[in-house]
C-alpha cells in the first residue's frame, strides 16, 4: 500500500509542477484608443522609405546552362 501512495504522490506533484508551469498569467487591460494611423492619409512625411534605394538594379541576364560531361 505504502508503494502506491508514494506514486500517487509522484503523480500529483507532476501534475502540480505542469499546472505551474503552463499557467496563463493575465495580460493588463488595452486601451481601446490605439495609434496605429490606420485611417490617416499617405503624405511625403509619413511615407515609408525605400531601404533598397541605394542598391544596384537587378541583374536580368540569366547564365547558359552548362553541358554535362561524358563520363567513360
């Protein structure tokens, strides 16, 4: 009997350590008021900037594929 107390034991301190775990803690209340301009107009001071402005352009020409070679 002693045995499966002490596995029960186990099993219910296992049980508490993953329910401590896994707890949620509750966030803080959001304002409903968010600053996100989502309904504001784009204008040049507001307007995201180009991080690849500065980049070179692309290249287009695409490189021939080479030919396998004959193995004997």
């Amino acid at each position: 009997m002693t045995p499966t107390l002490i596995v029960l034991g186990f099993l219910a301190l296992g049980v508490a350590i993953v329910a401590f775990a896994t707890r949620h803690v509750p966030s803080p209340p959001q304002s409903s008021e968010q600053d996100t301009a989502w309904g504001e107009p784009q204008t040049e001071e507001n307007a995201a900037v180009d991080p690849f402005a500065h980049a070179p352009p692309r290249q287009t020409e695409i490189e021939p594929a080479r030919e396998m070679e004959r193995q004997s």
